[in-house]
C-alpha cells in the first residue's frame, strides 16, 4: 500500500484473516492501483 510519503508491504498470509478483513475496502476499489507478486500461489 503506498501513499504519497510512504509504501507498505503486506503478507496476507503472514497478516492473516484480520489482516486481510482491514485491506479489503483499498482491495476492492476500482480506485485503487495494485500490484500482486507470486500470483501463482494466490490461485493454489
């Protein structure tokens, strides 16, 4: 997640489900740019 003054990392996996429930309103948005690395994985 970046923002103008600083960029955060984030492991779903590390963070687990409170993790990923507290990203989910930026990881839905049509507003919102991401970028995934390792695909492959998520889709295991």
């Amino acid at each position: 997640i970046a923002f103008p003054d600083a960029v955060y990392l984030v492991d779903a996996i590390e963070g687990g489900k409170e993790l990923v429930e507290a990203c989910k309103p930026a990881l839905e948005s049509n507003h919102v740019t991401k970028v995934i690395h390792d695909c492959k994985r998520d889709s295991e």
